[in-house]
C-alpha cells in the first residue's frame, strides 16, 4: 500500500512538468494528435516487401517457469510469487522446450543487398501475435501505406522492419495464461540468440552478417527496438534491461509495467551505452496511461545524466487516445522521424 500511495504522490508531481512539454517536439516532425491525416497513408507508387521468416527457438519463458526461477511480482502487495501451473504442462526443469516460430519482415521499395540497412524490431501487444503488424490480414495495409509513404517522401531513411513474436508455446493460447508476466521479461534472450541472428545474416544490414556480440555492439547505432502494451512491456524489460549494448534506440508506447529498482539497476550495468533515443507515447484516455507516465517522469529524475527530456527522449500525448491502433501507428511514425540519426 505505501509503495502505491507513493507512486500516487509521484504521478501528481509529474502533471504538470510533464505538460509544459507538450509543443517541445515540433521540430521532429511528429503527429501531436489524432485521428491521424489521412495523407500519412495515402497511396504512393512504390511498395515495399513483406516476407515471412521460419526458425525454432527455445521457449525461455517457459523454461524459466519450469526451473523455478521465475516470480509474479503481486501489486497489491509488492510480494513475489511462483506462477501456479497446470499439472504436466511443462517438463522437468533442465529440459528444453522447443517451439517453431515465425516472423514478419518489411523491406523497403528498392531494397539492395549492396547496401547496409538500419533495423527496426517491432512488437505487437497481448493477444496478438507476429502477423499483426504487417500482414493484411491484420493491419498491414495501414502500416505498409505509412512505411511506403515515408520512404518515398524522404521523411525516413529505408529501414528494415522486423515483427515477431513474444510468445512461444504450441498448442492452446489459454493453457499459458500462467506465463503472461513471464513473455515481456524473457524475449531478450529470443532477440539476441534467434531474432536477431536470423534477420541480420537473411538481410543486408550494418551487421554485414557478422552477429557475433562484438560486432552487433559495434553497430548498435543502426538498431532499435519499439512496441505496443505488452510489446511496449518489452521494450522496457527485454530490449533497455537487457539489449542497450547491441540497441541504441527504443520505442514504448502504451505501457511500462516495469520495476522501476530493477530498471535502474539494469540501465547502470550498461552505463557505457548512451541511450540514442527513447521514445514513449500514450494517449490521455488509454488505460495503461497513469502508470506509463509515472514511471516516465521517475526515470528522467532518477538518471539526469542519462535522459534529457527533447533531446533522446521525450512523452508525447494524444488528446482523446485510447489503447488503439489509432494511437500505435501515429506513435511508429513519430519513432521513425527520429531514429538512426
């Protein structure tokens, strides 16, 4: 209780520094509201690719439960607890749980692998999987449209945009409920040893291939990562927490859902690695809003020699937003205006 009364006092601080920076980032270039203008979606006369990318990966959320080493934090009470799972759902610990996955790719109008291209890892939200971005059965049609335009436009540079997938279990989604903490927390390791790998030796980037850590250090500048409520979840706990050391750009839009001590740890194990840009985006009325902004507002007071509001990072608000694809895309665009600059 005291940990949420606190969080309340820190929240009613935060209100009003946080809207005297509404008009700091018009020279970006963003969409400061919506619904979004209808030409950010227009027709143009080159389309990019989207292709479609198989691999088998381990399940390392669901090896973390399985051992025993992964706890629910309980808000309420700020206590952890162990996941309660289903009897003979999961092996013994130390077994293996292999899963096959796939993964969505966006490349650009014109895309020569004679050139080097920057990299955009890009995830959906709870509920949703690596189709949702980019597949027209989903919303792919209005992302594609937004991708094409800007790269036509000039408004970005051609950049890869690769959609995966947090989850990794076979069979019946509803079995793993117990794991919808575990997904956010345990990506990065998929991202590092699978994800990443396998886009960055299939597709021409600034890694030329060579995905050894060195090298993906090297070139952590031509890397980001951005996601929706449990994507933006992610962001947070897998790619800062986990990944600042081969990404230097991060987009969270809708939602932290991060222990601010374990987040503050984390940014100091990689104190070497400047954030180039962090990116957070909510709109007034979503439900993940409150807690999104506090924790926000928190980081920028608890590491001012690491974040300086309207210069690699900044909180941009839509009037009237929800928890809304409305709001997501707007937020995507706005990442692209100022990554890999």
């Amino acid at each position: 209780m005291k940990r949420l009364l606190s969080l309340l006092v820190l929240f009613v601080l935060c209100l009003t520094a946080l809207s005297a920076l509404a008009d700091v980032y018009t020279d970006a270039g963003f969409i400061k509201k919506i619904p979004m203008k209808p030409k950010y979606t227009e027709a143009v006369d080159h389309h990019g690719t989207v292709v479609r990318l198989t691999y088998e990966a381990h399940s390392y959320a669901l090896e973390a439960i399985a051992s025993g080493s992964f706890e629910i934090c309980e808000a309420a009470s700020g206590e952890t607890v162990m996941p309660e799972v289903p009897e003979g759902l999961l092996p013994a610990a130390g077994e293996a749980i292999m899963v096959e996955k796939e993964l969505y790719v966006y490349l650009p109008y014109g895309y020569d692998e004679t050139k080097d291209y920057n990299v955009l890892y890009l995830m959906h939200g709870g509920g949703e999987n690596a189709a949702y971005w980019l597949s027209e059965e989903r919303m792919g049609k209005g992302t594609c449209a937004l991708l094409d335009r800007m790269v036509e436009k000039g408004e970005m540079e051609p950049t890869i945009i690769v959609c995966p997938t947090f989850y990794s279990f076979q069979g019946d989604p509803k079995a793993y409920t117990f794991a919808s903490a575990a997904w956010p927390m345990y990506f990065w390791q998929e991202l590092r040893n699978d994800v990443i790998p396998l886009v960055e030796t299939t597709y021409s980037t600034y890694a030329h291939g060579d995905v050894s850590e060195e090298n993906l250090t090297a070139t952590r500048a031509h890397r980001g990562f951005a996601g929706f409520s449990m994507g933006s979840a992610t962001s947070l706990n897998s790619a800062m927490m986990h990944c600042l050391d081969i990404l230097a750009y991060v987009g969270s839009y809708s939602g932290s859902l991060t222990q601010p001590e374990k987040f503050l740890s984390a940014m100091n194990s990689f104190s070497d690695f400047p954030i180039l840009f962090w990116y957070n985006g909510s709109g007034n009325a979503d439900m993940a809003h409150d807690e999104h902004q506090v924790f926000y507002q928190a980081m920028l007071s608890a590491l001012p020699d690491r974040l300086t509001d309207g210069e690699n990072c900044c909180w941009v608000e839509f009037k009237g937003g929800t928890h809304a694809y409305n709001c997501w895309l707007p937020h995507l665009y706005n990442c692209l205006r100022v990554f890999f600059h």
